[in-house]
C-alpha cells in the first residue's frame, strides 16, 4: 500500500527549521511585485519576516521585511501562481503560519508575538478560513503535546484514542470546508484530512475519494496552469487506482500469487499447498520494529483459530539466516510455514504483492483468493471473528 499525501499542514509547519538548507534562487529584475503581506504585531518590534516556499531543494527565500519598532510591516513581492506558503516571523523555527497566496493578495495579520500561530488574517478569498482553522489546529498541537508529556501513564490503547479524539476535531473543520467550499485555495493544506490513514483503507471512509476529486476539480478550473493542483490530480488518481485494487482484494475474487520460498530447514515451502484453510499470508523481519510488536497478538490469534482452519504462511525480508531463526524462537511464532529467500528488498515477493512497507499482511480464503488486505491489530482480530464467530 502506498500513501500519497500525508499530513500536509503538520509535516510544513514542522519543516520549517534554521538548520534546513536555503535555496537562493536568482529572480528577474523585472518581475512586478504581485502581493502584498502587511499587518501589525503585539509585541512584535524591529522582527524580520520571512515569505518562504518549499521546492525539493529545501526552502526558497520568496521575500522578507522587517517590522517597525511599533510591529507593523509590510512585505511585497511576487510569485508565480497559486501556491502554498510559510510566513515565519523572526529566527525562532516555531513562529510559522501557512499562506496559500494568489497572485494579486492583499493580505493583512493582525495578531500578538505570543499568540502569532493563532492570528487574524484578512485580505483574501480563503483567510477566513485560515484564521478559523489555525484555532482548531493550535488546539490539537496543545493537546498532543499534553498528551506527549503523560503518555508513561497510559496504555498504547488510551494514547491512540486520546490522539484520535484530538485529530477529529481539526478533520471535521478540513472536510466541511472541503463539502462547502470545494475551490478555497486553503483546501490544498486540507486534503491531508480526506487521506487513509496509516493502516490503509480499512478504516477509511469511501466518502472521501469524491470529496477529494470535487476539489481537485474546482481548484483545476480555478488553477487551470497550477503544477501543484495538476500533483493533486495525479496523486488522487493514483489514491483511486490503489482503492479500487484494494476492493478488489478483499472481494474474494482475486488469486493470490503464489510464493516458493525456502524454510528455516533449506526446503522449499509452498503457499497454494495451504488451499483448503484460511492464511495470514505474513511479510514481517528480525529487524522490523513494529513487526516484532505485532508478533504476540498474531501468536494469539494462530492458537485461538488453529483448530477452526486458520493457519500463517510467514515470509519474511531477513538477509542473515541466523538473526531469521532467532526472532522465530524468541518471538514464539509456532506455526510450522516460514520461508525467506534472504534477499531482503530485493526480494521478487514485493512486487508481486504490491507493498512498500512492513508489517504487511493478507489474508486468503481457502481458495487461495484475497479476502483481507494490510490487516492487523484489531483490524485482524475482527475479521477472524467474522469469519470463524458468525
């Protein structure tokens, strides 16, 4: 499973560090300045403002000013299109706000040095929204950094939980801003909202892929030579393709490829010789992390189905024999079907299972057909229960 657009507005407000690398870009002398930042700043006096862009380079200075001894400043400058910004007041890194600029913006903030990531922003047709949002969002980061500090205190369930509770709140705001105002420029930094999480599709929400298409098509008609907006377009067409694979997959309709690998012992071990049980088909490794976190509740869930015709074909991206057959044992993993070609990423197996991280599993019908796809955790433990407690 691959994910394409991750948590956008935190990961931009996190980039922003003094240590990153700044690109210098030489601009034409007679490119017309095409927007205008300005407003007042508690607290805020003889402080430099800096406009910058991300590029895969690192950070583009686009333009910068200093305030005046009372906190007003006004910056001018131009850019080439609609675009995602970062004003950052000051050298400290946490002093970020995200701009989503459009040529001819006449933007105003009014806010204090304290309360800077929280500021009022007129002037343009999305800062409504941006104001609004930028409450909710400062809210969640308050509340995950608390959540942070008594995290010894609670269990990983009360943490995810917790976290989930405080996320909701700033997904609710993105997806109806999404639903009412599909062409807001500020909907750029709210896709991230509408994305599957981590885990994949099993929890995603369907919904989302046609809230995501309608404002890709509403920024494409107002953005029509925007290269971001035509990134979104590409990037939730390949979101589509990966969803409809994934549907297909926990159809029951599609033969799983089958895997020829050596065992522990140097005999080679079959998968369609499993036809006739239900298999966790198990990619995992000794040096994965999360892989060995989740082997106690995959050992749980061999011995309470074992019996009923459930069973786990491992296969695992070890390279070194010897670290493979260690975590084997020490992991307790009892089920007889283990095999590794010891190639690690190199392995044939990746591609023809489509994953591009681990823990990834699937699960097959005695048929040898996909019913289940990236299951774990309880996502694993409730299909099981569908299939053998109905």
């Amino acid at each position: 499973m691959k994910y394409y657009l991750s948590l956008i507005l935190l990961l931009f407000l996190a980039s922003c560090s003094n240590d990153e690398e700044m690109v210098s870009v030489e601009k034409p002398k007679d490119l017309k300045n095409n927007f205008t930042i300005s407003g007042t700043i508690t607290n805020g006096q003889n402080l430099t403002f800096y406009l910058e862009a991300q590029s895969e380079a690192g950070t583009i200075e686009v333009a910068k000013t200093k305030s005046d001894a009372s906190g007003k400043f006004e910056m001018i400058g131009n850019i080439p299109g609609y675009g995602i910004y970062r004003l950052r007041m000051g050298e400290t890194p946490e002093k970020v706000i995200p701009l989503s600029l459009v040529p001819n913006d006449n933007i105003k903030i009014k806010a204090s040095y304290a309360d800077f990531l929280t500021p009022k922003v007129t002037g343009g047709s999305w800062t409504s929204a941006m104001t609004e949002y930028m409450q909710v969002y400062q809210e969640f980061v308050i509340g995950k950094q608390e959540l942070e500090l008594n995290q010894k205190n609670l269990s990983d369930e009360q943490i995810n939980t917790r976290y989930q509770n405080l996320r909701a709140k700033v997904d609710k705001f993105a997806l109806n801003l999404m639903d009412k105002e599909p062409s807001n420029p500020f909907n750029y930094l709210m896709i991230a909202s509408a994305m599957p999480p981590q885990t994949g599709f099993n929890d995603w929400d369907s919904k989302n892929l046609e809230r995501l298409k309608s404002v890709e098509f509403a920024l494409s008609q107002k953005f029509p030579e925007s290269p971001m907006v035509e990134n979104m377009g590409y990037q939730i067409f390949q979101l589509e393709q990966s969803y409809d694979q994934h549907r297909m997959f926990n159809a029951g309709t599609q033969l799983a490829p089958d895997i020829s690998m050596p065992n522990p012992n140097g005999q080679t071990i079959q998968l369609s010789d499993l036809r006739g049980q239900y298999v966790l088909v198990d990619f995992w490794a000794s040096w994965c992390g999360p892989c060995r976190k989740e082997n106690p509740n995959v050992v749980r869930l061999y011995n309470k189905y074992k019996d009923k015709g459930f069973t786990v074909f491992s296969v695992s991206l070890d390279e070194k024999a010897e670290n493979w057959k260690a975590a084997i044992k020490k992991d307790g993993l009892i089920w007889p079907n283990h095999c590794s070609d010891l190639l690690r990423w190199n392995s044939p197996v990746i591609q023809d299972y489509g994953f591009s991280g681990i823990p990834y599993a699937v699960l097959l019908n005695p048929e040898g057909k996909f019913i289940g796809v990236n299951l774990r955790g309880a996502d694993l433990e409730q299909k099981l229960k569908d299939i053998f407690e109905k």
